[in-house]
C-alpha cells in the first residue's frame, strides 16, 4: 500500500465506505427482487398455454411445452437443427 504513504490510519475509513457501497448495493438487490412485477409485465403479457413435445432429430432428446409467448413461434432447437412436432396433446387451452 505504498499510495498511502505515511497514513496506514486511512485503511480504516477507506474499509468503511468500501463496505458501505457494497452493503447498500446488496439490500438494492434484495429489494429489487422482493417487489412484485406489474400485471402488465413483458413477460408475463401475451402468454399461452400449450401441451406440445418436441424431440431432437440429431440426439432424440425431447422436450416439453407448456407456455409460449405469442402466436406464432418457431420450435425450439438442439444440436443446431430445429427440433421436430411430436405430439400435441390438447393444443390451445
């Protein structure tokens, strides 16, 4: 710590404002997410329910959807190729 020169006693403060910036940025945090989100949220707006199953063509993983945003939605991809309608159990609901 040579940029102190003669005046180690200037840790001390220095510690203290350090750990006030942090402990504040931390409770910003926490109180960011503890508050609820709008009902107008992106990403809660538009949303709808589905029951599709796709599986991989390259490695047969499947997967399954339940919500998607918006009507018209390309299918979920793996291993770089686009993967394959295999069952729509009920559709829109």
């Amino acid at each position: 710590m040579a940029w102190l020169g003669d005046h180690p006693w200037l840790l001390v403060p220095l510690a203290a404002v350090i750990a006030y910036v942090v402990i504040r940025l931390g409770f910003a945090v926490l109180h960011m997410l503890g508050t609820e989100m709008s009902e107008e949220s992106p990403i809660t707006r538009d949303v709808e329910s589905f029951d599709l199953r796709y599986r991989c063509v390259v490695c047969a993983t499947e997967v399954r959807m339940t919500r998607v945003s918006g009507d018209d939605f390309d299918p979920p991809r793996h291993c770089r190729e686009d993967m394959q309608l295999v069952v729509e159990a009920e559709g829109r609901g």
